[in-house]
C-alpha cells in the first residue's frame, strides 16, 4: 500500500494546477484518493478511516473545500498535514508552535551566546 502511496502522491503532485482543478469536479474522487494516500503512507489509522468517510459521505462539500484549496495554495490539505505527533522534536522547538512553552527545550547557550554575539 505504501508503493502505491508514494507513486499515486507523486504523480498526483506532478500535475498542473488547472488538470487538479478539472479532476475535482469528477465527484473528488482523485483528491479524495490523495487523501487516502498520504494517511497510508503515513499509516494513519484514524486518516484512513477519515479519508474513506469522505469518499463515501463528503459529496460535494469536501470538493468546493478542494477547489478553493488548490486554487490559492496547489495543494489538497488532510489532517495528515498537521503534524499532531510530537515525535518528531530535536529539542531545540524548531518544530514547536510556541518555543517558549516547550518542555523539551535544552539549554539556548552556545558558544556564540556566552561570548554575548547574538545569531
């Protein structure tokens, strides 16, 4: 399933804006199944589920949300995009929202900071 994450993803991603646009008003299907690609790739149980709750249930709305997506960013937002997990952290909040609140921060000093230059 993941091989045909990754090739679906990088073919659906290959195309021009205006093709996604044309594909979105047959049903969303091809977006839908962009859906389903990245939670697969990402082995998202809960996108999995999601994205085909869409696909069955999502109709019309779910494509007039894709069209205006793809129109201003090119892009198919899921929630997949979000970065919920917070696995990912290198301990210095590059990947934190709100640095000052992390409490997986180490220690800002560096050698540049202790001699009182700043980056």
């Amino acid at each position: 399933m993941k091989d045909f994450a990754k090739k679906y993803l990088d073919w659906y991603n290959g195309l021009d804006k205006i093709v996604k646009i044309l594909l979105c008003l047959l049903w969303d299907i091809p977006s839908n199944l962009c859906r389903l690609a990245k939670s697969a790739q990402k082995e998202s149980v809960l996108g999995i589920v999601l994205a085909i709750m869409v696909m069955i249930f999502g109709g019309w709305l779910v494509c007039v949300i894709d069209i205006v997506s793809l129109a201003l960013k090119d892009k198919i937002f899921w929630i997949d995009d979000l970065n919920l997990e917070s696995t990912n952290c290198d301990n210095n909040c590059s990947c934190c929202s709100k640095a000052s609140d992390c409490d997986k921060k180490v220690d800002d000093q560096t050698d540049e900071g202790k001699n009182g230059t700043v980056e």
